[in-house]
C-alpha cells in the first residue's frame, strides 16, 4: 500500500475539502495578500505585484536581525563599516544589520584568569621554575575591541615580561626566600604600567595575581641539592672558624699583654737595680774619698768573703798546732742549699755564714792561745 493510500482512496496528509497542497500555489496565495494591502489588483499586474511583496519581507527580515539583547554585565560596542560607533548599554537594542554594523559584546565585569608557567634565569644566572595565574577584568569594552589587535595573547606576552624583569633582578636564593612573597606584587605593578604604555591602553585591569611555585627546576635538582648542601657546608666551616677565632685571638691578645708587661716590668726591675748599683757605687766613692785604704781593706775582705761563702772548701789558720781539725763544712753547705729550696736560703746562709764565721775565729782564738803557751 503506498504512502499517500489511507486504505480507502484518501490522501493521510489532506484534509478533506482541501485544494491541492503545492508550494507555489501557497507563494501565489500571500502574493495576492500583498497586493490587495498594497492596493494593486489581480491579473498582469500580479506578478510585480509580489516581486515588491517579497522585497519588503526580505527588508523586515533583514531589518529583525538588527535587534540584539546586552545584558547587564555586558557593554555592547557597536561599529559602523568596522568604525568605532557607540558603546550601548544593558537592555534591549537595535543596530543596521549586517553588513552595516556589527556588535561586539565585552563583559566588563566577568574576572578572567589564565595561568603561566616557565623557566628563566635570575640576577645570579640560576634557573627557576615559576607558576603564577593571572586574573583580569576587561575594564573598557571600546579599548580592548580597538586598541590592540589581540588583548589576550598580548596580555600573556606582557605578563611573561614583567616576570622576566622582576626575576632577573633578583637572586636565586632572594626569590625562593624573603622576596617570595613581593614576587606577585611587583610583577602586577610593572604589568599595569606596561598596559598603560600600549597607547591609550588595552582596556584590561590586572585585579590579582597569584603566586602558586617557584622552586628550581627538576632537571637540576640533584644539582641544586648539591649546591645547597655546600653552602650549608660553607656556612658550617664559617661558624667554627669563627668560634675559634673567637677563642684564640682573646687567648693571643692576652698572652701579647701578659708579655709586655713582663718585658715592662723587666724593664723597670733592670732600671731600678742599675739605679741602685748606681747610688751605691757613688756612696762607696764617697766613702773611698775620705778612706781609701780603710775601703779597699773592706771591699776585699767582702770579696773574699763572698767568695769563700759559695765554695765547700775551708782555710784554718793553726800553725804550731798538731791536732787535726775536722768540720762537715760540705754536709752543712748542702743542708744550706736543701733550705734555700724551701724558700729560707738567704736566712739559713747568713746563719750559715755566721756559724762558720764564729767557728773559724774560735780556732784562730784557739791557735793564738797555744802559740803564746808554747
């Protein structure tokens, strides 16, 4: 059965009393509509007739496209043969249609980010790794449509500078330290001011940028960890000799002074004791004046004294005399010396002296006697 067969000889897709349904017969019906509002008549006429009504259709249809809605985040800039025309407000408007005008519609309010990422060097020719995501707002619709060609790449260009600039100022070691934080703040600042500098500007407001990594690279981490383990070598090695230049120059400096005031004190004993034999050889001149030859007995018999009072051997006078006299004059001498070890030397060799003195002039006294006897 075909397809226009409803099984009793009827069309499916006509309703019963309707004519024909032909596609041209449909275009000749509203022709004649367009006619009689136009006032035209039927018959030869009918065919320009319809060829103006069709024209009028095309120009209302046309004319519709003109017609667009902006919404309150929007700003609507609408351009005339690719001029510059008017920025149109929210709500609903209209404008030539294409190709007169057109109408780019800009969100002055939508905050927009991007994020960027790379590789560069710093002041100290190290490389870094840096992650940032940028956000903006497109502030003025007629600038970002007409003053540069693409706002958005030239954006990520301009950023990629201003982080160049704030990066190759500053160390490796400054950047992942204390100027990690002012890494976003300066790089914002000098991108608004090179936006600025394009002309009258891009139209696009840098509201925020965010600072996500900046580390080293990780393909010269095991480098890197290298480095920072021989500074933290360099920095232990500096400490040490520190603390021990600490500890030995005070020691030095104090050694240094203890010296001079060795060497000074020295000094002045050698002064005073040359100053002393000096005021005692000038009172044994004086004395030499009135006596010389009572002075020169004296100064021998000191001499001689002095002398025999650091020698073990002893001179008695006893002539005509037959005994044998025996002092431990060498026992008595070393008991002397054992004394002047525990600090009574000069005390125990005067009693030393006088002891031995006493003795010998007892035997003299002794031997003077038996002469006379005899």
């Amino acid at each position: 059965m075909a397809n226009n067969d409803s099984g009793n000889g009827h069309d499916p897709w006509k309703r019963d009393g309707d004519g024909p349904n032909d596609l041209d017969q449909i275009v000749q019906e509203w022709q004649k509509r367009f006619s009689s509002i136009l006032g035209g008549s039927g018959g030869g006429g009918s065919g320009a007739g319809g060829g103006y009504a069709l024209i009028i259709m095309l120009l209302i249809a046309w004319g519709l496209t003109g017609f667009y809605r902006v919404d309150e985040a929007e700003r609507g800039v609408v351009q005339r043969f690719g001029a510059y025309s008017i920025t149109s407000d929210p709500g609903l408007r209209w404008h030539l249609p294409f190709p007169i005008e057109t109408v780019d519609m800009v969100n002055i309010q939508e905050v927009n980010d991007y994020n960027f990422s790379t590789e560069m060097l710093t002041a100290d020719e190290q490389y870094v790794y840096i992650d940032i995501v940028v956000q903006y707002r497109r502030t003025d619709p007629v600038l970002y449509s007409f003053e540069v060609a693409d706002p958005d790449i030239t954006l990520e260009d301009v950023t990629e500078s201003a982080l160049r600039g704030v990066v190759g100022t500053s160390s490796l070691e400054l950047l992942i330290g204390e100027r990690r934080e002012q890494i976003p703040e300066r790089t914002m600042s000098e991108l608004q001011e090179t936006l600025q500098n394009y002309g009258a500007g891009t139209g696009i407001t840098v509201t925020s940028i965010n600072l996500n990594v900046v580390d080293y690279p990780k393909s010269v981490q095991e480098a890197v960890d290298d480095t920072q383990k021989a500074r933290n070598d360099k920095e232990r090695y500096e400490l040490e000799a520190r603390t021990y230049a600490n500890d030995i120059i005070p020691r030095a400096r104090g050694a240094a002074q203890r010296v001079l005031q060795d060497a000074e004190a020295y000094r002045d004993r050698l002064i005073a004791d040359a100053q002393g034999e000096a005021a005692r050889f000038e009172s044994l001149l004086y004395e030499y004046q009135k006596a010389p030859r009572v002075t020169r007995d004296r100064l021998y018999i000191d001499a001689i004294q002095d002398v025999y009072s650091r020698t073990n051997k002893v001179l008695l006078d006893s002539e005509g005399s037959g005994n044998l006299l025996y002092l431990p004059i060498d026992q008595l001498m070393r008991q002397s010396n054992a004394t002047a070890m525990d600090g009574n030397s000069s005390r125990s060799g005067d009693s030393l002296r006088q002891s031995a003195e006493a003795t010998s002039d007892a035997l003299s006294e002794d031997a003077r006697r038996r002469r006379t006897r005899e």
